[in-house]
C-alpha cells in the first residue's frame, strides 16, 4: 500500500504542475535566456549579426543618456497613468460594490464589454475623438467656443488618455474584488459605535481594500509601462515610450542584439517592481483580481 | 500502377528469400526504408506536391488592391494557383518576419528597390532568378535592371514599378503657384507650423534634408546641416506618417497641409476628388519597386507568376489601377495615355530625368543614419 497516492503526495504535485512548467520553461524562460545571449551577440549591419560574443551593447545601453531618459519617461509616463486609473477606477468599483442594483451582473459585464473590441481598433477610435476633425474640435468650433481646433492628438495627454481606456477595467476589477472580500459586518460595527459613512470608509472600507487598489496600481503600471501601440498610435515621436524604443531597433534599424538588450532591460525594470510588490503585497491580490 | 509501401516491402522480401539478394542488402534496404517513413514529416508530401499557391507580401492599399485585381486574380484563374497575400507598411517590418521564419514561408516582396536589395542580399536571403522563364523581362527598362545586376549579376528580382516621392499639398490652403515657387521649401515653412506631415523614414527625411541645404543627396558633405534641418522639420510637423494608409488619412482629412507623398498615392486622392496639389522639385526623390523572390520559394511558380505580371497587358492595368508607372520599356511597349500622364512618368526610357539613390552609398551609411534619425525622430 505504500506506492498509493495521497492527497498531499508531492510526487502528485509535480505531476498537476509539469504541464504548466514545461509550458512556462519552453515559452517564457527558454526565449528569456534566448534573448539574454543575444545581448552579447554582435551586430553587423542591418538584419545581420554574428555569434562572436562582446558586451558592446551592453556598454552602449549604460553609457547612453538617450535610453536613461526614455527609461525614466516610460516610469513616469506608467506612473501617472496608475495613479490616474488608481484615482478614476476607485469611485466605479465601490459603487458598484456598494450598490443595492439587484442585477449588479450587469454592471460587470458593462466593465467587460470593451474588450470584445480589438485593443486597436479601441485605440484608433481615439483618433477621431481628438483629432482636429474629431468630435470634440468640430463640436467646439460649431458652438463657437474655439475658432482653431485645439492640439490634442499627438501628445503624451492623448497616449496617457489612451492607456486609461485600456487599463482602467483592470484597475476597477482588482478594487472590485478586494471590496468584495470586506466582512460588511465591521462597517455596520463601526456605524453603531459611532462613525460616521466618511468615517467608516476611511477607517474600515478604504484601509481593507487597499491591497486590491495597490495590486491594480501595479498591473496598471507594469501594463502602460511595456505598452507599445498607444503611444505608435495617440502620440508623436516625441511621446514615444520605452518599448517604441525596442520596436525602432528592432524593426527600423534591424538590431536584433541591441533591440534585446533593450528588452532584457525592461524586462528587469518591470520585474524589479513587481518583485518589490510582492515583496510587500503578495501576489495573492493581484491573483484574485485577475481570477475574478 | 502505384506500388504502396507494404507492397514494396513484400516484394523486397521475395526477392530476399528467392536468393535474388543478399542478407545485407535486404537488411539495409528494409532500414532504410523504415527510417524514411519514420522520419517523415508532413511537410515533406506538402513540399513535394504540387504548388496549389504562391506567398505575395506588399504593400497594401489601393496598390496592392489593383495588383491583385489586374494580375492575381486572372493569374489565379489561368492556373489554379493561389496567391495568399500579406501586406506590411515598412519593409523593415517584412524582412524580420523573414528573418524568423522558415525558408519558403514568405517567398514574393514587392520590394523597394535596389536600397532594400542590398538588406536581402546580405542577409543572405535571395534567390537566384532563372531570366530564361521570364521572357517578358525584355520589356523591362534596363536603366532599371542595371543597379540590381551591379549587385547581384544572377537576379533575385525583377524592377516592375516606379514613382517619386515628391510635394503634396492641400490646394484649399496652399496655391499651386506658392508651391512652385518654395518647392521641397514648404516642408520648412513656419507658417504651415503643426501641419506639416513627412514620411517616418530615414532615406526620405535625410534626402529633403539634402535638397534643402543645396547638397547633392547621393553625396552628401556636411551631415551636420542635414540632421539640423531634419529637426527643423520634425519640430514643424503634426506627425511623420508611416504607411500609404495613414499617408491618405492625413491628407484628406486635413490634419496635415504639406508633407513630403509618394506620387501615386496622390494621384489615387486626386482621382477621389481631394483637393491636393503635387509636385516634384528638382533632385525630387526618385525610387523603383521589384518583385523579389526570395530563397526556398517554389521558383518556377514565382517565375511564372512574375512573367505574368510583367506581361505588357496586365503590367499597364496594374499601373493604371496603381497609379505608378510600370517598368515596361516605353519605346518598346505601347503604353495608355493615362500612364503618360501619371506623376513620375519618364516617356524617353532612359529614366536620366530621375534622381535615384545611389544603392551602395546609402547602404554604407544606411545603419548609422537610421539609427541618428530614429532618434531625432523620437525628440533628440
């Protein structure tokens, strides 16, 4: 009887697991370490490199003020953005938690709905939202407001007001789920001793439900800081991000070793925060947003 | 009749006990045997079968919609063979999609000349053309052939059109006259400040650069003078477009006023009723467009499928659907009136009247230059 299985046998362990960890080794930790050893591979000219190993582009990408400065841009350019959909997903997801709307599945659905559409297509209908013939400009100048269309697309506003359309479902989710997980009980214990509803929210609601925003700030940071087509799309080449950096040396100037020097370097960045995140946080919330 | 593989075997079995071979042929054999089937791969039946179809990646649009209308789609119907299409806006973007996939998954570009001939070539993935199987390339211009073949004297690709990237603008806001008299000036006008467009690529933004500070553009002296008025441009314009598509967008929506436009997709917005003006200054940036086969593609199809394309009948279809001129020899084929008169359009053959890049100069400075301009592109 010694070879049955038991519940918590970790030989039954590793057989649930292995599926998913030859998946994760196969196509996400073998192209990792792929491109890694393409850092030191050598560029030749365009499209055309060689296996002779050199830190080059290394060097480059640590002596180069162009790169810092796009790096610091894109942390910044993610920054804003989460705390903007930090500021703007909060009020949504505790109505909706809140709400005594007896078909709240709706509201949900409603969260969702955006992305039957293709993230671009999403994107693109942007353009004729701020453009100089876009709704916004020709309502203005018909009601006589402005004479000139205002300067709206184009500019890191319109990538940032893109990257909010497509984030902030994921930032009402994690705070949804979070607010879901309060025991309503220790509300009403804080109302009959005393507190007011501003006062049971900011000593009982907003402190519980903080790891949920917290996780939705780090998705939506690491999500609009690795973002590539709104910026392509909503901005100048001025507004361009980190990634449109990668795009350029991969796609434009046809450098491979550089182009993934450059994503090995957002790569770390990116995992750097989550990994202080889940330092602090855990992983669980952002888990159970992502579950529902 | 048909032998399967059992039945073979059986035979060789036959042979074997009948004394007709020896134990160590008929071991061998049946080894052999064994392996092939073992180590067959699906692929390798589809490989050796016929070709049902025929890889095509181009441009897109209104160009590649009347390649496939005037050429595909009858080629299609007179051979049975399919040409599956993909499109791309910058050929950078096809190449790495080549570079990662399997010889013989992409097989024809419709490439942008000899400056991108070099990029193939190098990298090792171009084929070598059989000129026997294409007779119609005896009407193609030789001016046009003659920079391929100083790269490669075997062909990997044949010229088949041609145009200029010349001066659009909106005639609403801009008189044909204002125009002619600034020329390539008008990309640097301030007064068009924030609606000035221009291509998002390296050679056209560098050679402007060139025409405006009077140098010549396949011998530039002074890069210094070229990358400031390349930031001169960037700091004027609304936005560096970065396909035909977006190119059109631009323009008939008025976003932009001016921008530096490649002459048929002009003449397609012209032929929509738009209000856009073009011109072609003197050193206007002249280029051709081939059709590349690329290495492990079925040849003979590939070369057919050219040779068809090339037919003077379907060439000035397309040309005309296109709005580029085709590479057809005009003193050896007749071409339409409308063709004459497309932007571009050289009537002598001798094709002196266009400024082309110098291949080889251009792809000695092409990666520092690309890498300078994606910068400044991006602010710097």
């Amino acid at each position: 009887m010694k070879n049955r299985w038991t519940l918590y046998d970790p030989r039954l362990a590793w057989m649930l697991i292995a599926p998913v960890l030859l998946l994760l080794i196969f196509f996400l930790v073998l192209p990792i370490a792929v491109m890694s050893v393409y850092t030191f591979f050598t560029f030749v000219t365009a499209g055309v490199e060689t296996s002779a190993l050199t830190t080059a582009n290394w060097h480059e990408f640590l002596t180069d003020s162009y790169y810092h400065g796009f790096l610091l841009k894109t942390l910044r350019v993610g920054a804003v953005t989460a705390l903007l959909c930090g500021v703007l997903g909060y009020f949504p997801a505790y109505f909706i938690w809140a709400t005594s709307f007896k078909h709240k599945w709706l509201l949900l659905l409603l969260l969702i709905v955006p992305f039957w559409i293709s993230f671009t297509i999403r994107t693109f209908s942007w353009i004729n939202i701020l453009g100089e013939q876009g709704v916004i400009n020709v309502a203005l100048i018909k009601l006589g407001i402005v004479s000139e269309p205002l300067p709206m697309l184009y500019t890191e506003g319109a990538v940032i007001m893109g990257l909010l359309h497509f984030l902030l479902p994921y930032m009402i989710l994690n705070v949804y789920v979070s607010l879901e997980s309060i025991d309503r009980t220790l509300i009403a214990a804080a109302r009959s001793m005393g507190c007011t509803s501003a006062q049971a929210f900011r000593e009982v609601t907003l402190p519980l439900s903080l790891p949920g925003l917290a996780a939705g700030l780090l998705l939506c940071f690491v999500l609009a800081a690795g973002s590539y087509v709104t910026p392509q799309l909503l901005g100048s080449g001025r507004d361009a991000l980190f990634g449109n950096l990668i795009y350029d040396t991969i796609m434009s100037e046809l450098n491979w070793p550089m182009g993934a020097t450059l994503s090995i370097v957002l790569f770390v960045v990116l995992g750097f925060f989550a990994a202080i995140y889940t330092r602090y946080m855990g992983m669980s919330q952002i888990v159970k947003g992502l579950g529902g | 009749m048909k032998l399967s593989t059992t039945k073979r075997l059986e035979r060789l079995h036959d042979r074997y006990v009948n004394g007709d071979l020896s134990r160590r042929t008929f071991l061998s054999l049946t080894a052999a045997a064994a392996a092939s089937a073992g180590l067959s791969m699906p692929w390798m039946s589809r490989a050796l079968a016929a070709v049902e179809q025929v890889r095509f990646d181009g441009w897109g649009g209104t160009v590649q919609e009347a390649i496939d209308k005037y050429a595909f789609q009858p080629y299609t119907a007179k051979t049975k063979i399919k040409v599956v299409q993909g499109t791309f806006g910058d050929e950078n973007e096809i190449i790495t999609k080549i570079k990662t996939a399997k010889p013989g998954d992409f097989q024809i570009v419709h490439s942008s000349g000899v400056n991108y001939y070099i990029k193939y070539v190098n990298a090792g993935m171009n084929s070598e053309i059989n000129e026997a199987n294409i007779p119609n390339m005896a009407n193609v211009l030789q001016p046009m052939i003659e920079p391929f073949r100083k790269l490669t004297p075997k062909l990997s690709a044949v010229p088949y059109d041609y145009g200029t990237t010349g001066i659009a603008y909106n005639t609403k806001v801009i008189s044909p006259e204002e125009a002619k008299e600034k020329g390539a000036g008008l990309l640097l006008d301030k007064k068009y400040a924030g609606k000035v467009g221009g291509y998002a690529d390296m050679t056209t933004r560098v050679w402007y650069a060139a025409l405006a500070t009077g140098q010549d553009p396949n011998n530039i002296k002074d890069m210094d003078t070229i990358w400031a008025k390349v930031r001169e441009t960037r700091d004027l314009a609304k936005k560096f477009w970065s396909s035909g598509a977006e190119l059109m967008d631009l323009l008939s929506k008025g976003e932009i006023v001016v921008t530096d436009a490649w002459s048929g997709r002009v003449a397609a917005l012209q032929d929509q009723g738009h209000p856009i003006g073009y011109l072609d200054p003197a050193g206007s940036y002249a280029w051709m467009e081939d059709m590349l086969i690329l290495k492990g593609s079925p040849m003979t199809e590939c070369e057919e499928l050219i040779n068809f394309m090339l037919d003077p009948a379907t060439s000035i279809a397309v040309a005309e659907g296109q709005s580029y001129p085709p590479s057809l020899d005009p003193t050896k084929v007749k071409l339409t009136e409308k063709i004459e008169k497309l932007p571009a359009f050289d009537k002598t053959g001798s094709m002196k009247a266009l400024t082309f890049a110098d291949p080889v100069y251009w792809a000695t400075n092409e990666d520092a230059w690309t890498k300078q301009w994606d910068r400044i592109a991006k602010g710097a």
